[in-house]
C-alpha cells in the first residue's frame, strides 16, 4: 500500500482518515481541495486540476482524500488501494452539519485559507450541504460496484462504520516513527 485514493461520500471522514493514514504509514498526503480552490474559492481549471493530481499521483508514494469526476481516471490507474467510506447518510451528513458550523462560528480557515460562510453553506445551491445530497447514492453506489466486481483491478476496503474505520487503522503498521528511539 504506497498509493492509496480514500473515496466516500462528502462528511464521512476522507480527509482526516486520509491525513492520519499518511502519518501513520509515513506516506505524503495531499488535500484535493487545496489542488482544486485557489484564495477567494476561485475554483481551479479542469486542465489544471488534472495536471496537479497526474503530476502527484505520478510519484510512487501518496494518499489522497478524493476523486472527482474529471480526473478520477488518474488515481485509478495508479493506486494500489481505495479506502471506500460507505457511511450511512445520517451519519455523514451529521458529521458535515456539524464540521460546517464550527468552520464558520470558529472562522476557520479552509482550503488555501478559505472560509465557509452562513450564506454559501445554508442559501447557496453551491452549498457542501445541497452537495452531499446531490452526490451521495452515486458516490455510495460507485463504491459498491467496485467493491463486488471481481475484475476491478484495485484492491478495495469499504468500512461501513466508525467502528469498521478504526479497527482497519488500528490493524495497519505503524511506520510513522512515533515512539521509536
């Protein structure tokens, strides 16, 4: 596992099970959202979305915490795992309810130092929220499919749970370096 695509739908956790899979297995992680937002959410060209995730995904080591349409071709041909977080729609919406108001109460910044606003999150059709219920039985069925096809060419994990997340991490090796003298 030196190239692994943690897929999910939007809430369920991708970046900070992406983040920690990169420590703990002494991986690079790169954030799409900072590959595809530049400052003042000015979204990134679909050619140089393209070109950033080829160029990353061209190394022999990472993790990314996403795969948009537009360039998901490119991860699937490298990677050697994808961490599929199957999380039911209560929880992951709850989970992204909840992250979307500490954003803004917290005015924390995001992707490339961007901010959510009460606006964008809560009136826009843009909003994450209006998106997680757009994008959520595609995503869910997606995994599934590649899950149950014995000629999909990437081994696959779908963790259904927290609890199914944190035992599959916990049994994974630590390489970080931490404790070690």
């Amino acid at each position: 596992m030196r190239r692994i695509l943690v897929y999910g739908v939007t809430g369920s956790g991708k970046t900070t099970l992406a983040r920690a899979l990169g420590t703990r297995l002494g991986l690079p992680y790169h954030s799409i959202d900072d590959l595809t937002w530049e400052p003042g959410w000015v979204a990134v060209s679909e050619q140089r979305q393209r070109d950033r995730v080829r160029d990353i995904c061209a190394t022999d080591e990472w993790v990314i915490d996403s795969a948009y349409g537009i360039w998901r071709d490119i991860p699937l041909a490298r990677a050697d795992l994808i961490v599929g977080l199957d999380l039911p729609r209560w929880l992951s919406f709850g989970r992204l309810l909840r992250r979307t108001v500490r954003n803004i109460v917290g005015h924390r910044p995001l992707c490339n130092g961007n901010h959510e606003t009460w606006r964008e999150a809560f009136l826009s059709y843009e909003s994450i929220l209006v998106w997680h219920f757009k994008s959520f039985k595609r995503k869910r069925r997606r995994m599934r499919a590649w899950q149950a096809d014995p000629e999909f060419p990437i081994a696959i994990v779908l963790l259904r749970s927290p609890r199914e997340v944190r035992r599959w991490f916990a049994a994974l090796p630590d390489r970080s370096g931490a404790g070690h003298a």
